[in-house]
C-alpha cells in the first residue's frame, strides 16, 4: 500500500489520457449535457455486463479517479476495492451453488430409498378415488332431488294456500252478500197496524248503508264476473257438442267422424283448449288446427279404435296410445263437468292446467310415434293407387268411342298430382318419384307383354290382308259350322260325316256371342272339357270306327277314310283362302274320289297321308298349335284310328284360331251395332210369350226401397240392383235375376263365386294379422295369391292354415283359432264357387248337345245353399265391399269416379282387403260393362218399368 503504484502502460487508457489532456474541458452546461453522474448510471450484472471484466474495472475505476480526483493513487484504490468486491460476490455465488447442488444431490438419494407403491396398490387407489367421486355424485344427485321435493312440496303448499285463500274469499263473499240480503230483508218488515192498539209514533228504520268500494275494486269485481261469464260460456258451447266417451260409443263411426270434422266442434274445442292453457294461445292457426284435432282423435281412438287403428289396439304401440288417450281424455271430462256443476267455479287450478298439459303432450308424441309407424303401409297403399290411375289411362288412351280418353284423362291426372304431393310430404320427393316411376315402369311392362302374348299367340299364319278386308263385310258372327263355297260336293256317306263331325267344337249362339264380344272385346271361343255323356259318345264312335275298319270289310273301312277325307279337307280348306298357294295342293291331295279309290284298292297309306297333312297344317297354324302339330307329326307308333282323332282335334284348334281371329277382326262392328240384334230378339221373345217384364219389375222396386234418397235417380237405382244381385249374403238363384239379365246369368255367378273367394281370403289373413298383432293394412299379396289360387272345392282347412304357417310362425293356441275359423269361413266361399261351375258345365253340356239352356230348370239337388257367410268378420268384410263397388257404380260424372277409383285403396285397406285392389277394380270395371251393355239393348223396358214404379 505505501510503494507507488507504477503508471499504467495500457494504450487505450493512454489514448484516452492523451485525449482529455489535449482537449480543453466543456462548459459546465455543455458538460452536463455530454456526462452523467457515476450514481446515475446502471449497474449491470456481474455475468453479462462488459463493465464486470478487470480492464473495464481498470479502465472505469480510472476514468472516475481521474475525472473525480484526478490522481492515479486514488485510481488504483478503487480498482482494488472493486477487485475484492467481485471476487466476494463470486464466492458467494460458488457457495450457493454446491449449497443447490447439495440439495439435489440429497433429494435423488431420498428418492432413491423411498420404496414404491405397487401396481396393484395403484389400481386400489385409483378405484378408492373413483369410488369416492361416484359417491360425491350421487349425493349431489340426491341432494339435487330432495331439493327438488322440496321445491314441489313448497309449490303444493303455496297452491293449496292459494286454494284455501280463495275458498276463504269466496267464502267471505258469500258471508257478504248473505249479510247484505239479511239488512234488505229486515228494512222490508213492517208489522201491519192494528185497530186495536193507539196510534203511538213508530221509530223510523234506516235502510241498511251498503259498505261502499273505489273505483278500483270495483273495476276488479266487475272483471273477475265477466270473466266468469265468459268462461262458463265456453263450457256450455263445449258441452253442446254432446262429445263424450258415452256418446261417441253410441254412435257409428262415420257419424262421429263427421262430428269431428265439423267446423264448429273444432272452433268450440280450441276455445276450451287455449281457455285450458293446454297449448300457446298465439301459435300459427295451422299448428293450433292440427293440435286439435289430435286432441279430438283421442275420443275417436277410445270409442271405436277397430276402426280407428291398425290393429284395432292389439298392437303395443296402440295399446299405449289407446293408454295415453284415456289418461287425457277421462280427467278432461271430469274437470269440464265439476266446472259446470259448479257455477262459482271460474276456471281449473294451476295443478289442473299441469295435469292436463302434460297428458295433452304424452298423448301427442305417442300420437306421433303411431303415425310414424304406419307411414310405410300408407305409401305403399298411395302407390297402388297411382299405379291403378295409370293403368286406367293406359287402358283408355286407344278409345276413341264416346270421347272415353279424353273424359278420363284430366281427372285422373288431376287426382295423380295429388297423391304425388301426398307421396312426397310421406316419403320424400326423391324417394317418392324413384318408387312410383318403378311401379309405373314394372305394371306397364306387364301389361304390355301380356297383350303381346295375348295377340300373336294364337293369330293364324294363313291369314292375308286380303282376307282381312274381305271379312269386313260379312255377317257378324260366323255359322257354327262354316261350309266351304266353291268345293266339289262329297259322295261319302252323309251319317259318317255327321257322326265325325260332332267331334268338333260346337259353337254358342249368335246372340249369345254377340253379347260377349260387346261386354269382352277381346272375346274367344275355347274348347270346353267334355262332359260325360260327349265322352261316352268318343268313346262308342271310337270303339265303333275301329271294329268297322277291322271287322267290315274293304268297304266299310273305305267309306270311313272317305269320310275322314272329306271332313277334314272341308275343315282345312275353310282355314284359307282360294288365293292361298297351299289351297290348291290341299284341293288336290284331299280328292275325296281319289282317296275312296286307293282305300278300295288297298292302296291308301294311313302314315303318308298323316305326314302329308301335318306337313300342311303346320304351314297355316298359329305359333301356339306348333307344339301339337310337332307332336302329332312325330307320333307314328299309335294306330289310325287315334292318329285321326288327335288330327281332328288339331283341326278343331285350328279352326277355333281362325274364328276367334275373325272375332277381332269383326269386333268393332259388333260392339256398335250388336245391341241393336239383341234389342230386336228381347222385343220377339217378349212378343211370343218366352217371358215376361215380372222379374224385372220386382227387382227394380227392391232396389229402389233399400235406397235411403227421397227421389234417387235411374242411374242409382240400377247401380244398387245390380251391386246386391252380384254381392248379396244370401243365397243366389235364377228366379232374383231380371229378365234383361238373364243372358248374364253364368257371369254374375261366376263374378259372385270370385267376390266370395276373395271375401273369405281377406277374412282369413284379417284374423291372422289381427291374431298375430300386425297391422291389418299391411300387404300380404303372396299369402293372398297363394290362397287364391287354391281350388276352394277340394281344399282342406288344414290346408288353408299350413299355406299361412309356411310364411307367417305362429303358436299352437293362435293355430288351433285360426284353423276354427278357416272351418266357419270357407263352406260359404265354396258353395258360390261350386254353383258358378255346375251351372257353367250345364250349359255347356246343352251347347254341346245342341239344345236350348234353361237354368231355371236346373234340380234344386245341384244348387248348393251354403253359399252366405254367417262368420262376423266375413260378413262385414262382404259388406264393406259391396258398398265400396256401389259406390264407383253410382258415381255419375268422371270426376266423381277417378276420386272413388283413387280412394280405392285406402278404402279396401280400412276394410280389410288390401292385398285385392286390382281385382276389385277388375271387378268394378266388368259390371260397368255390362250395365252399359244391358242399358243399351233394354232402356226403353227399363224407362218403362220406372216410369210404373209408385214411388217415383
């Protein structure tokens, strides 16, 4: 410390000397503008600040001595000082460092020695904090209920004080105008004077002084009356509707229906609805129309839910709904009749506003929940019904008699637009449209390839335009037994041809064709099965011919082939016409004298001519016969006598082909003017006594009796004849028929037998649905085409529930039910099946044997009288049908019946049919024809018979 420091030898400490001692000193306010105090400058840390390195140090300590003293002692002290400072600061910080790491070093060994917790001890905890947080919640939740009570309970106390102060108001009001009525009463009594006593001065009574109010409780006695008044007025408008539980039972559903539909029970109900609070009072008056009338189905829904639901309440969904209905319905009309009971009452508590409108909503969203679910079955029946709209026009577009399509088409098409929009609010518009165009696209396709096969199949290939036009012109309906015109006259025994040529198909009457080809247009003559006494006939022909052939001699057999010749060129030769190029080759191998020479000869070859004849016929058949001709072609193993007999039956084909062939050609003549021929046979049958107007007339007036209109029109009249004659539930007989429909006999017995099968199918899967809890209007088409296609005559019960089973798992007991009813249902459906076809094959046993056909003659022995269905479910199935085919026979204008034909549907479904929509409307559609058909040819007897009737 004593011994000089030596001078610093730094050069920029130097430099910096050199500097201050050559520039002269600044001002001292120039000074203080370039220099700051040391003790106002910043102290920077000793890790980061350049001033923490020895020759800052120096070099500052320097500058401040200098600039302080002055002196380079002073200088030297201070860097010193500041040396010592910094090397105790490291120090320190040396010292706090192994202190920390000291620290560290002890934690890790502690860690190091602490033992760990086990996995399993883990999961115990993590399940003991679980438990515990499950626990928290719980109490929570509970704490949550209670508090709830609680608040329940708070809420009931403060309504039933609220109950008890306005009881006690009223009670108070009561006590009030009791007491005004007492002081009234009291002022009025005077007692009479009597002669008897002196006159003494009586006390003057002062009338009773009325406790006076202000204006404003005035005003609120005054509103709380009106309000009264009004609310009372809205129960009794309610209570006018007569719309209770009890009432609505006793009332068809139709009627009730009507009820609820009419603009004043829904007006009256949603007055009582908003006065209950039960939904917003200023809601859109669309939403506040369709909540009512929720609320007006549940009365519907309980009274008559056969009817109303799917499964008339035996599904799970509708018992709920049906539960839920009760729940509203049942306190809504007790509190409507304690209000009006009770005339102080002025309207329903708060906890009856609760009550109500939350039963209102439970019924409205299990009202929903139903609907939604039969939304599928309600497409699918929409879909039907567009298809059978389409299909009309279809039928209708090619009519140009009596502007049928155009008639037809702007309704029908009006109707299709609205169930498409229906369609598309159920299913969606994309959906909608892709199920309808399938639909559409698959039934016309069906159609079209059945007329396809219906047209070309049977079309002889021998037949020309010349033929064609020629044929245009000639007489309605072919002779029953064409002859040829320009051939050469036979010389074969006259009574061989005879007897060969009652084998052939023998054909109805010209008026009997006539009027099928105007009721079917498409009308053909079929080869009918033989009956037993023709098949006796076959047989002895047979039998005959044969032993003839081997036993007779060489002449006899040649007067059996010469009359075989002649009956079968006949035949043939009338199948073409003379410009045909085959007509001669026939004309020429079918020589009759030629082949009577060669069979007396021994010279005729029975192969050759048979190979010789199918090789023609098969030229001019029809595409349907090449199988049997390919047949009998190749047959050459059986003997003559049978080659012959299936060559005449393949003629007879042939030549029933070529009839009906002619049929169509000649149908449009026919179908315009036949009603005129028929006109005329009625008039000479009426003429010459064959009958009378006697079965008419009574039918007529039957009809018009069970009609409920004042004066119904003719149209009506006859559409509710001719419904009950084919549909009745009583047993069917010639003697109900009219005259004018005698010649329709067989049809409407047939049309019965097919009403009747369907009646006692729809009946069987009703049950089965019902049995089984589906919904009655879901589709069961296979099941239904399944059971129609059963011949009813020779099918078992038994039979009829295996069909059912295979596709439908039932229980035993449901079985054991089933099979019971199928036993009660189906002797009805065939007995109508078994009269329609013994009357059918009398009368072809008449036509065949060429004899007129009278079915009232008919032994009673072979009409069955079964035919009525005493089962309830068929009963009312059969009566919803009729009313349902009366209905679209009644329709007079197009409109009136596109709606009907639209409804079809929904209507069949509702009754228990909807698998039959189609034959419905088949069966529609025929005895439309038909009445057209018999108004044409008999009008004026029919304008004659009305004109007698008294009631008209």
């Amino acid at each position: 410390m004593g011994s000089p420091m030596p001078p610093v030898t730094d050069p920029d400490m130097l430099a910096d000397d050199s500097v201050s001692q050559s520039t002269a000193p600044f001002p001292p306010r120039l000074a203080a503008r370039f220099y700051r105090h040391t003790s106002s400058r910043r102290r920077s840390s000793a890790h980061s600040s350049r001033r923490s390195s020895l020759s800052s140090l120096s070099l500052h300590s320097h500058h401040s001595n200098v600039s302080c003293h002055g002196g380079p002692r002073s200088t030297h002290i201070a860097q010193h000082l500041r040396r010592a400072s910094i090397i105790e600061s490291r120090k320190k910080r040396l010292a706090d460092r192994a202190a920390h790491a000291e620290q560290v070093r002890l934690r890790a060994a502690a860690a190091k020695n602490t033992p760990r917790v086990s996995h399993s001890e883990e999961r115990a905890l993590a399940a003991q904090a679980a438990r515990e947080k499950l626990l928290a919640e719980i109490a929570a939740r509970c704490e949550e209920e209670v508090r709830r009570a609680k608040k329940v309970a708070e809420e009931t106390r403060e309504k039933k004080a609220a109950e008890r102060a306005r009881m006690q108001e009223q009670m108070a009001d009561k006590l009030a105008d009791a007491a005004r009525r007492r002081s009234i009463y009291q002022s009025s009594l005077r007692r009479p004077r009597t002669a008897s006593l002196a006159a003494v001065e009586e006390k003057k009574i002062s009338a009773a002084a009325l406790p006076k109010i202000g204006r404003t409780a005035a005003a609120k006695v005054i509103q709380r009356a009106w309000r009264k008044h009004l609310t009372r007025k809205i129960f009794l408008t309610f209570k006018g509707l007569d719309l209770d539980l009890t009432q609505v039972a006793s009332k068809s559903f139709e009627d009730v229906t009507k009820l609820l539909a009419e603009e004043r029970t829904v007006k009256a109900t949603t007055q009582l609805l908003k006065h209950l609070g039960m939904f917003d009072a200023v809601q859109d008056a669309g939403a506040d129309r369709a909540a009512v009338r929720i609320f007006l189905s549940g009365y519907l829904i309980l009274a008559h839910p056969m009817q109303a639901l799917s499964y008339g309440g035996g599904q799970e969904n509708e018992q709920e709904l049906m539960a839920k209905a009760k729940a509203l319905i049942e306190p809504f009309e007790i509190h409507v009749q304690s209000i009006l009971q009770d005339p102080l009452s002025g309207t329903a508590s708060k906890t009856t506003r609760e009550e109500l409108g939350f039963s209102f909503n439970e019924f409205t969203s299990a009202f929903h929940a139903w609907k939604t679910q039969d939304r599928t079955v309600l497409i699918d029946v929409m879909i039907n019904s567009f298809v059978n709209l389409d299909l009309i026009i279809q039928s209708t577009k090619d009519d140009r008699r009596g502007m049928v399509a155009e008639d037809y088409l702007q309704a029908v098409r009006s109707e299709q637009v609205k169930l498409l929009a229906r369609l598309k609010r159920l299913a969606g518009p994309e959906q909608a449209l892709a199920r309808v165009r399938t639909a559409v696209r698959k039934a016309r396709k069906q159609r079209a390839s059945e007329q396809r096969q219906k047209n070309e199949q049977h079309v002889p290939r021998a037949t020309t335009p010349t033929t064609k036009m020629a044929d245009m012109h000639e007489p309605l309906t072919p002779p029953a037994t064409p002859q040829p015109t320009n051939h050469r006259a036979p010389s074969a025994p006259q009574s061989f041809i005879t007897r060969l040529g009652q084998t052939m198909t023998i054909l109805p009457p010209n008026r009997e064709i006539a009027h099928e080809m105007q009721i079917t247009s498409s009308f053909e003559v079929q080869q009918q099965p033989w009956s037993d006494a023709r098949k006796q006939f076959m047989d002895v022909l047979r039998a005959n011919m044969r032993d003839s052939m081997q036993n007779g001699g060489v002449q006899v057999a040649a007067s059996w082939t010469q009359s075989m010749t002649v009956l079968i060129r006949e035949k043939v030769l009338n199948l073409v016409s003379p410009r045909h190029q085959l007509y001669e080759r026939i004309d020429q191998v079918l020589d009759p004298k030629l082949i009577a020479q060669q069979s007396r000869h021994g010279m005729f070859s029975y192969n050759a001519f048979f190979s010789t004849i199918a090789s023609m016929i098969a030229q001019i058949c029809s595409p349907g016969r090449d199988e049997a001709v390919r047949v009998f072609s190749a047959d050459t193993e059986s003997d003559a006598i049978d080659r012959l007999f299936n060559l005449i039956n393949i003629i007879d084909l042939m030549t029933l082909d070529h009839i009906n062939f002619q049929f169509r050609l000649a149908s449009r003549q026919v179908i315009e003017h036949g009603h005129e021929h028929e006109q005329k046979m009625f008039e000479q049958d009426l003429q010459n006594g064959v009958h009378d107007l006697r079965h008419a007339k009574s039918w007529w007036r039957i009809a018009r009796q069970s009609l409920a209109a004042a004066r119904p029109t003719g149209h009506v009249v006859y559409a509710r004849g001719l419904t009950d004659l084919a549909l009745q539930n009583s047993h069917f007989s010639y003697n109900q028929v009219p005259e004018t429909l005698q010649i329709d006999y067989i049809r409407l017995l047939k049309l019965r037998a097919q009403a009747f099968q369907m009646v006692a199918v729809s009946s069987i899967l009703l049950t089965t649905k019902l049995r089984l809890q589906r919904n009655r209007q879901s589709l069961w088409t296979n099941d239904a085409e399944r059971l129609m296609s059963l011949d009813l005559t020779n099918t078992s019960p038994q039979r009829v529930v295996s069909l059912i089973e295979s596709s439908h798992q039932m229980p035993s007991t449901t079985r054991q039910g089933l099979l019971d009813f199928v036993t009660r249902v189906l002797p009805a459906a065939a007995a109508a099946t078994n009269n329609a076809a013994n009357t059918d094959q009398d009368r072809q046993t008449a036509i065949q044997e060429e004899r007129p056909f009278d079915p009232s003659s008919i032994a009673e022995d072979g009409v069955s009288k079964e035919d009525v269905f005493h089962e309830q479910i068929a009963t009312f199935v059969l009566k919803s049908l009729r009313e349902h085919v009366f209905q679209r026979l009644s329709a007079a204008s197009t409109a009136e019946k596109v709606r009907a034909t639209t409804s079809a549907a929904q209507v069949l479904a509702r009754a228990g049919m909807p698998e039959f929509v189609g034959h419905v409307g088949e069966m529609v559609d025929l005895l439309e024809r038909i009445r057209n058909v018999d108004l044409k040819a008999h009008e004026p007897w029919y304008d004659q018979i009305a004109a007698e009737d008294p009631h008209e």
